[in-house]
C-alpha cells in the first residue's frame, strides 16, 4: 500500500526577481479519487506505473548571440551569469545546455 507522502503534490516555485529557484513550497496538496471527469474539467492523469522517459537534466539552449554577449562582460559578471544558471544554491540548477555547433 502506498505511504500518504505517495499520494501528495509537491510544489516547486521559480520567480524572477525573488530568491525562489525551483524552491520547496510549504504545504501539499493530496491527490484525491473522484469520478470520471466531464470534458468541461481540467484533469491530470498521472500513472506512476508509466514510464516513457528518463529526465536527464533540465537546462536551456545558449545562443551565438548569448556567447558573444556574455564576452563582453566583465569577468565577476561572467561568473555570476553562469552562477545565475547552473548554480543550485545560487540560481537555476542547470545541468544541461545546449549550443550550436557550426
């Protein structure tokens, strides 16, 4: 049988201008059976039995432009940019990025 932690939403906030980066929101919500819902609902099927992929990470794309951009930043900005995204204390938690390859 499952544990009522099993059964819960956990959420996760991430907001610009605060010091919110993929933070543990206090609280949770339980997942509750109802009936089958109408068309009109909004509903979430989740099947934790499911399982079509393994998240490797998450992370955004780094553009030409973004490169040349960020050398021209001075070097204590350069490193609080890449603090901003892959830190995990200090910014998004980036373990991935993609770049263009020419």
């Amino acid at each position: 049988m499952a544990s009522d932690e099993e059964h819960n939403i956990k959420v996760f906030l991430t907001a610009k201008d605060t010091e919110n980066r993929l933070t543990l929101q206090p609280g949770s919500s339980p997942f509750l059976a109802c009936d089958q819902p109408t068309e009109f609902e909004v509903s979430v099927f989740v099947d934790p039995g499911q399982v079509f992929q393994t998240v490797l990470g998450f992370g955004g794309a780094f553009t030409d432009a973004s490169a040349e951009t960020y050398f021209k930043l001075p070097e204590a900005r350069q490193q609080e940019l890449v603090n901003a995204y892959f830190s995990v204390e200090k910014g998004l938690g980036y373990t991935l990025g993609r770049i263009p390859i020419h």
